[in-house]
C-alpha cells in the first residue's frame, strides 16, 4: 500500500510539474506595456501571454518563468482587450469577398462589431452566421433580429396597426432569429417602416427577445422634435424595457437639434432613476457633433414614405400634398440646424457628394427643400452628415456611468473608420473628458456586458484573445467629411482569437474572427 501511495504521490508531482510547465509556455508574451485590463483599473505595468484563441496568463512573466514563441516588445505603448463596437453597419462588409477584412475597424483596434442594428438588416440571421462560418470575417460580429424588417417581411411599407394574424407571423420572425443566435431585437422607430409600429406592437416583439435572454437596442423614436420629442421618447423606450422584462440599450445616445441642445442632463436623469427602479439600461455615443442618416430621413415626414418609393414621388408631385411636404420638410431643415449643416457624403452622382445642401440650392437657383425634393425625385435618397450635436451634450453623455462607445459606421462619414482611436485622441488625451481606463472599459468589457457576450472584453486569463497593443503618442483618427475613408493612425498589435490581425502597425487581412452567438 505504501509503494502504491508512493507511486500516486509521484505520478502527481510529475503532473503537477507538466502542467505549471504547459502553463508558463506561450505562443505570444507581449511584455513591458501598460495594460488597461478593460476592468475600469488604472493602468500598471504587465505581460500578457496568449496560446492559441486565449490569454492564458496576465502579469509578471520573468516571475512566473514565462516562456513564448515570440515576444512582443510593448514598452511605452498601452496594452487592452480589443474593442467592442455595438452599433455598426457592417453585415454587407462581412458578407462580402472584397471587405470582409472589416479593415476600417480592425485599424481601429475593434476585434467585435454588433450589426443588423436599427431595425434594419437581413431576417435570416442564421443564414447570415452560417455564411460567415463558411467563409471567414475578419473580426467577430453578432446580430441582432431587425425590426423594421421584420414589419415589413409580413405588412411592407403599410403604416397600419397589424391584425392579430400579423403580429403572429411578426412574434414566429423574431423567434426564429432568436433561436438562430441572435443577441434580441433592434428597432429604428425613427425610420420607415419601424416609425409605423406603435409601443405596444414593440413590446410584443421585445418579449419574444426576452424570453431567449436577448436584449432591446433601439434608434430611438425622437432624438429631437419630429414627432413626440426626445423625453417622450426616452420614455417609450424605458416603458418598452419595464413590460418587456427586457434590458434597454439606446444605440447612440444623442440630443439631436438646437430644440432639445442641453436636454442630455434630463435624459440621464431619468435613465438613472429608471436603473434605481431595477431596470437594465445602457447606450452607447458616437464622438461627433454630426449624425450620418439619409436625405429622405432627414428631411421627409413619415406619412410621406407610406407605401414606399413611388407613393413618396406621387406626394411629391400632387398639388395637395406637395405643399405639405414643402411646410414639413422645411421645420425639419430647421430642426437639422439648415441647409448649410447638412452634407452630401455619398452619391451616385458625383457633383453632389461632398456639397452642403445650400451649395446645391445655390447652383440649381432652387430654394433648399426644393433642391431636396428635386435630388429625391431624380436621383435617389441620398448619405447625409448632419450637422446637429452640441458639444457640451456631448461631452455630458461621455462621462456617463452607462454609455459606451459606438460607432453607427455607414459609408460616408468619418466615423466609420476614426470612432475609437477619436476618442482617445481627443477626449482623453488632448482634451481630458474621461480618463484613459475609463475609455478603455467604455470601449471593451462594459460594452461585452451589455451586449451578453461571454468571455471578450477584459485581459483575463482563460478568456479570448482579443488583444490590441497602441501607442498612445500616434492613435488619432485620420478620416475627415472631405475623405472618410482614411485608416486611422497607432494601433501597432491587433490580435483576434490569438491571430494577429495587424502586426508592427500593418494589416495582415487574416480572418480570425467569429460568427457570435447568444448563449441561450
């Protein structure tokens, strides 16, 4: 018996000794860097070892006998988990041969981006997945189900309440999603046809989500004065949330127009009274004073967009609706800050992009909405930045214990390619908003929680490498209105799942990343 223990007790030891031996190697040791663990810590000196898709140690190598394949020299840059974007416009660049790189947010040191947001997107969400699957993505993405496409899969363009047969067709759409790994449900209640569903339709659909353990991310009904103004709408999203049983997210947080300027104060109020009250509530911001949406959405009234495209042009034409559209279409201009504020950003037509509304009207001897009309009529909906944020509202949301860092990347604006490393440049370093830890958590494990993604967001051992290594003196974002696709500036190291996406600050276009999906 005591030659068997004696046997157990050394085939232990040797064990033991193979496994601390197993654990201190690694294929990567990026070593003397400042590492914001994604936690909200201030940053302190560490190494951080990755083995295949994890990070399997995170401290002082030299003590722990850490060895490597290869070592990463990080003095003097900062060290963090990959960011986490949790609005994008992304499932077209994922889905296609010539983008799926989703280089603009790999450069950003973005390693996971949420699509399929405001309402709108493909409803076949597994379809989707499986496809990325099969062909590779260069970051991780996760879906969401889209409402407005949801509604108009079973009702089109119609404006009406749907009957109880459509709502059930509505609730079966959501569901499938769900259970195809969607992470819950996204409404554009601003746009066309989601604008046309009234709260309780809404709710129904959230509590389908719910049931799966999804969440509500929403493009809010008004972030101004269009229709029931911004605190209404806040409220509307906080009821969706309550009779839901849902947690919120308000996916970019914004006080749109010069009518609801300084109102961000009121609007964090009543979501931090909403979270004493037990409800789940985050956002996210975009770090610019202009939004990216369409001509159409901008300036067109929603009655107008009812039935669709050529509805919209018999409206435009008819004399008893066309002075209508002229009265509506100009408040709106007015609630955009005018025609100088708003600009062109994309277009077939080339002698259009790149103009401010008032230019065009100019050159074409037309008053604004009528250039605008005549644009719609001929030409098509056209990308709009608009000029429309104030930045002490900005700011405001920024420090803000629930939001989180988005983008909202359409083609077009600058924020597609600049977002993240903008944030840092300007709000932490150069102008001192935030601090850097905070930026940082805002940017990875914060917006991890919100969106219910296990294991990405923080520098922890046994988690997913996804892993970004910057140089604080270089990160800036290089995409302006004049050129928005210009890859920002200062990430030298971009792991996803462990594989390094840029190495020594170039894009090696490896596609690492995965398909997510909602742990059910």
């Amino acid at each position: 018996m005591r030659r068997v223990a004696g046997a157990i007790a050394l085939a232990l030891l040797i064990y033991a000794r193979s496994a601390q031996a197993q654990a201190m190697s690694a294929d990567i040791l990026i070593t003397g860097g400042t590492v914001y663990d994604g936690s909200g810590a201030p940053g302190r000196r560490a190494d951080v070892a990755l083995r295949a898709d994890r990070i399997v140690f995170v401290g002082d190598s030299k003590t722990a006998n850490m060895t490597a394949a290869r070592t990463i020299d990080a003095t003097g840059l900062i060290v963090a988990p990959g960011f986490i974007d949790p609005h994008t416009h992304t499932q077209t660049d994922l889905s296609s041969a010539a983008r799926r790189t989703n280089l603009d947010y790999i450069m950003q040191g973005v390693t996971t981006v949420a699509t399929n947001n405001d309402g709108s997107g493909p409803v076949g969400v597994g379809a989707v997945l499986a496809k990325w699957d099969s062909t590779g993505i260069g970051t991780n993405a996760l879906l969401f189900v889209p409402q407005g496409s949801v509604r108009s899969a079973v009702m089109g363009m119609s404006d009406k309440a749907p009957t109880a047969p459509q709502l059930a067709q509505m609730n079966a759409l959501v569901e499938r999603g769900m259970r195809e790994g969607a992470f819950g449900l996204s409404t554009g209640l601003y746009y066309a046809p989601g604008s046309y569903s009234k709260t309780d339709e809404v709710i129904e659909l959230a509590k389908v989500a719910a049931a799966h353990g999804g969440i509500y991310d929403t493009h809010q009904r008004d972030e101004s004065s269009y229709t029931i103004g911004l605190l209404a709408s806040v409220r509307e999203v906080l009821q969706i949330g309550r009779e839901a049983h849902i947690p919120v997210h308000f996916s970019h947080i914004k006080a749109l127009g010069a009518d609801v300027w300084g109102d961000a104060d009121t609007v964090i109020a009543m979501i931090h009274a909403a979270q004493r009250d037990g409800l789940t509530v985050a956002a996210c911001q975009y770090p610019y004073n202009a939004s990216g949406t369409s001509l159409v959405s901008a300036l067109v009234p929603r009655w107008a967009e009812a039935g669709g495209r050529d509805s919209l042009l018999a409206r435009i034409a008819a004399p008893s609706t066309h002075a209508r559209l002229v009265s509506e279409m100009r408040e709106n201009l007015r609630r955009r800050g005018g025609a100088g504020a708003m600009l062109i950003t994309n277009s077939r037509q080339r002698d259009l992009e790149g103009k401010r509304l008032d230019a065009i009207a100019t050159a074409r001897g037309a008053e604004p909405v009528e250039a605008a009309m005549q644009i719609i009529r001929t030409v098509g909906d056209q990308s709009v930045a608009s000029f429309n944020m104030n930045a002490k509202d900005i700011d405001t949301f920024m420090r803000a214990d629930f939001v989180t860092t988005c983008s909202d990347g359409s083609d077009g604006h600058p924020r597609k390619y600049g977002t993240f490393p903008r944030k840092i440049r300007e709000y932490v370093l150069d102008r001192q908003v935030i601090t850097m830890q905070r930026a940082i958590a805002a940017s990875s494990a914060q917006a991890a929680r919100d969106l219910q993604i296990v294991e990405r967001g923080k520098l922890t051992a046994g988690w997913f490498a996804d892993v970004i290594v910057f140089d604080p003196k270089t990160i800036r974002d290089l995409a302006t209105y004049e050129r928005p696709e210009l890859l920002a500036a200062g990430m030298r190291w971009v792991f996803v799942n462990g594989k390094a996406a840029v190495e020594e600050g170039r894009p090696t276009r490896v596609l690492a990343g995965r398909a997510l999906r909602l742990a059910h």
